[in-house]
C-alpha cells in the first residue's frame, strides 16, 4: 500500500461463486451500516495516559466541562483526525469491493474460455490461411475476440481503480499518523510542564518562611534549636527586639597543645577552614552567612595550626597529660612492636590485627609463626606486641582522626571501656 500497488488477492483465490455473491452483500451492509460507530470511538487511543480524548462527545461539548478549554484547536484536530479515519475506511471499504468484483470477473473469464469448442481454437489458425473462410465463422472469431478484450479492459480499469484508492489510502494513513504525533508531543510537554508545576508546590510548601532575623531564633515549627540556643535568655517579644547572637567564646574554645580551635557544644577540634561547614550541620544548623562570620573571627586567631602532617606526627608522640576540653580518656591498645617506629593506636585488638596485616605483614603468621618472606628481617622482641593505654581523638572522623596516647586519670585506677 505504501508503494502505491495493489495488494494480491490470495484470501479470494479460492472463493467459489456462491461465496463471491455472500462476501458483496457484506459488504454491502457493512457501506449501509458505516455510520453506527460511536461517535466518541478513536482508535488512535492518543490520550490514553493523558486528556482522555476518547470520552469527549462533540455534540455536548461545552467551555465548562470540556477537557479543551485552554486550545480549542485541539478539538478542531480530533474532529480532522475522525473525519480522516472515516476517509480511509471509506477507500478500503471500496478497494474491497474492487477486489471482489475482479475475482468475479475472472472467474467468469476462465469460465467463458471453457465454453468456447475445441475445434475453434484448432481451426483458428488453419482458417487464417485460408482466403475461401466462411464469413460467418470470421463473424463469430471476431466475436470471441471482442468479448476477450473487452474482459482485459475491465480487468486493467479494475486494477487502475484499486491502485488510485491503495494510493489516497497511503496519503490518509500519513496525514493522521503526523496529527497523532503531534497530539502525543502536545501532552507529553504538557505532562512535563504539569509534573514541574507540582514539584515547585511540594518544594514551596516544605521550604519554610523564616525571617532574616531569625537566622538564630529556635525556629519551633521548622527545625530543632541548636545546643547553644537553649541556653540563650531571650527578652520579650515586642517591635524593636534585638536578637542576642553567640560570641565566639561560648561556642569555641583554643586549645593550645594542639593548637587548633574546639567546638564547646561538640568537644572535637575542627579545622579553622571546616567552621563555617561544621556549623551549617547538626547539631547546630546555622545561617550560611552567620557561620561565616563565625569562621572570619576564627581565622583572626593567632598561631593556628593547618598542617595535617603535623597532627598525625603530634599523635605519635608519648603520653601526654589529658585534653579538658576534649571527651574523657578511653580505653585504647598501642602498638609495641617496634616502639622507635610505629605507636599506633586503637580501640581494641580486632583492629590491631587489620593494623599489623597492614604495616608490619610477616610478623606473625597464621598460627604465630613469622611467615617465610620476613625471616631474614631482625626478629621482633619477646615482649608483648600490644598493650592495654589511655587514649583521647581529636576528630571524630577524616585526617587527623588518630587516637593519642595520655596519661591515667589520677581518679581512675582502670582505664573505662
């Protein structure tokens, strides 16, 4: 059909005569019955996730209850799209019809050609030859001649007919194969614009309204106060309230052994870079422009470290008395392997065999033994391998997260766990 050719009667070869006139008067009432489908049918099924097209009457459309209201053209292109549809049914429904009516006249051809004698045929070509042929005989050969033509034109007009109607055909099926993509186009953009529309509401309605000079008032309907917040005393509410901000020495405090600042609240150091991140998060939940703030009256400290090298070579060295403004001491084990080189230290004995399958491989061996490859190196001493320290964390996670050794608590005669 889209080549435009007529497509080969296979279902009607074998139709015998009988079956030839039922299939006609089908079709006859199926062209006197074209006009009882439902009005609202499309069978292109466009709106099938989207407008519900399909349950729209032309005849009760109204601007109140219509699914159209915002483009009325859009009602315009499903009624082109019907009338397209009906088009090309009407052109199948006759190419059908063509069809019909060609295997009929072959079939009364090859019954013509049966009927005609034998012996005219055979003597057809003697009395060509022939200058005494009677003229009755050359009467009735011209006869038979023009019956044979006359069913090759009907048969080519047939065809002809078929191919005009396989051609508008393939023209309808193009036109409305392009208005349902651009009805499908149509409603996926507005799907789109639908699904933005919604996402902008949920965002609008969890976003809350909070006042500039509410950046560090407990906001009691949106977010939790902060540690520092609760002990703040605020004055009665009234026009010309002053919002009492934390300095910097109820938050921080500078903690010279290591030299960097500690978070009153958290009681872990923090980089002078990390201040203004460390309060945006919880437990404080700060304005982005008051924790910079916070951080530019940080950075004016004198003598602050920001050398990670230097912290992890600080941790390595012996105890050292306790940190106040850090948590209290903990129970921790030391590596001892080789003191002069190595004092790691960690919370318990699980991950001090990751530590020596790590850096010192080959010191032990699945039952104790030194394995193979490190017999030539220095055998390590009798001594334990690790022991039982006191140690304290200057960050709770990230470089510089190493545990430090210190001294014992003078309360304490056994570390906690």
């Amino acid at each position: 059909v889209m080549h435009g050719l007529p497509r080969p009667d296979i279902d009607l070869a074998f139709l015998r005569s009988e079956q030839i006139i039922e299939r006609l008067d089908d079709l006859e009432e199926v062209e006197n019955d074209h006009d009882v489908d439902d009005t609202t049918e499309d069978e292109d099924d466009v709106d099938i996730e989207g407008l519900d097209e399909g349950a729209i009457v032309a005849d009760n459309y109204s601007e109140d209850s219509s699914v159209w209201d915002s483009d009325d053209s859009q009602l315009t292109e499903y009624h082109d799209r019907r009338r397209l549809r009906e088009e090309e049914k009407e052109h199948q429904r006759r190419r059908e019809r063509l069809r019909i009516l060609r295997r009929s006249l072959r079939i009364e051809q090859q019954a013509f050609y049966k009927s005609i004698p034998r012996s005219v045929v055979a003597t057809d070509s003697i009395h060509n030859n022939d200058d005494d042929d009677d003229d009755g005989k050359t009467r009735r050969h011209e006869d038979l001649d023009e019956v044979i033509r006359r069913y090759d034109e009907r048969l080519a007009r047939i065809d002809e007919e078929e191919k005009e109607h396989a051609q508008v055909v393939s023209r309808l099926v193009n036109r409305r194969y392009h208005s349902v993509l651009r009805i499908r186009l149509r409603q996926r953009e507005r799907r789109v614009l639908e699904a933005r529309a919604r996402a902008e509401e949920a965002r609008i309605q969890r976003e809350p309204t909070i006042r500039p000079e509410e950046s560090f008032i407990s906001r009691e309907n949106h977010r939790v106060p902060s540690p520092e917040m609760r002990s703040l005393e605020m004055a009665p509410a009234n026009n010309n309230m002053e919002v009492r901000r934390p300095n910097v020495d109820e938050v921080w405090e500078y903690c010279s052994p290591i030299q960097l600042p500690v978070c009153r609240i958290c009681h872990h150091c923090v980089w002078p870079d990390g201040i203004r991140r460390h309060l945006q998060t919880r437990p404080h939940r700060w304005a982005r422009r008051d924790a910079q703030q916070m951080q530019d009256a940080i950075q004016t400290w004198p003598n602050l470290r920001r050398d990670r090298d230097h912290i992890d070579r600080w941790c390595q060295q012996p105890a050292r008395d306790p940190i106040a403004s850090l948590p209290p001491p903990v129970q921790g084990v030391r590596c001892d392997i080789y003191p002069d080189q190595c004092r790691y230290i960690c919370r318990d004995e699980t991950s001090m065999k990751v530590h020596f399958a790590r850096r010192h491989p080959g010191s032990r061996g699945p039952c104790g033994a030194r394995c193979h490859t490190q017999r030539e190196l220095p055998a390590p001493p009798a001594r334990p391998l690790w022991q039982t320290v006191f140690c304290q964390q200057l960050f709770p996670r990230g470089p510089g997260s190493l545990y430090f050794e210190v001294h014992a608590p003078v309360d304490e005669t056994t570390p906690p766990a």
